[in-house]
DNA sequence: ATGCTGACTATGT
DNA sequence: TACATAGCCAGCA
C-alpha cells in the first residue's frame, strides 16, 4: 500500500500523508515529529509535523498522542498546558513512563520501524 | 499576491 | 545549558 497515489493525479497533500504515518506508530511506542516527517518521505520537515497534528480535530482517529519531540518530551503549545497533559496521559496509560522531568527515553519507547519486510 | 503564525530540528555562539 | 538563526510548508486575513 505505497501507493494510495490517486490516479487523478492529485498529489496528496503533505499533511494527509504525514496523518498515515502517525496511524502507523504502534501503541506503547512514540516517534518524533522529525522521525514521522522522515518516513513520510519529507525528510526535515519536522515543523509540517507539528502543525499537521495541530490541525486535527478530537474525533480523529490519528494517535497524535505518539508523536513528541526529538528531546523526548511533549512539545510545549500555545494553546495552553491542559493539552500537554493528555498526551502524556495518554501515553503513561499505554505503558509509555515519563521520568522526573517530564521526558520519555526514546531509546527505550521510541518507534522503530522496520523498512521493507518487517 | 503578501505577511503572519504555528505541536520542530540542527547548528553556532 | 540557554538563546539566536535558518530551513520548510499550510492556512488565513
């Protein structure tokens, strides 16, 4: 399922295709937002990321919650600190253990996917 | 069309 | 360790 390449030629857009990534991260494991924009086939388009999550609505089925950034930590936004707190909800209750300072090993839980084969 | 804003990351000082 | 800068893209007034 590479390609999902609508033959009417529309290019999907960077943020549909960053959404199919997310979906993918197994429960109990994180990925960065750099990691995702990587295996989107955006390679340093981090930043695209991090808005694409922030554009997702609360019934959407994209586990946002597992993507953070690349210091291990839930980036913070400027929506307010309330929003910070479910993430990591959501993820202690996957499994997933912050340390003192609010930080996940990603040695430990980040996602590693394999490429071709799995 | 132009300018601003926003869940990032790497690099330099 | 902290702050500044540069690169990247999409949505909206």
């Amino acid at each position: 399922m590479t390609a999902h390449a609508t033959k009417a030629g529309a290019p999907q857009g960077t943020q549909e295709r960053i959404h199919a990534v997310v979906r993918k991260i197994p429960r109990g494991r994180v990925a960065t937002y750099g990691q995702v924009a990587r295996l989107a086939g955006l390679p340093g388009h981090a930043r695209q990321v991090g808005y694409a999550m922030a554009a997702l609505g609360d019934a959407t089925r994209v586990p946002w919650h597992r993507v953070i950034n690349v210091q291990g930590r839930v980036s913070p936004r400027r929506a307010g600190p309330g929003a910070g707190l479910r993430q990591r909800q959501l993820l202690e209750r996957e499994g997933v253990r912050f340390d003192g300072g609010g930080r996940v090993s990603l040695e430990r839980y980040g996602w590693q996917p394999r490429a071709r084969g799995r």
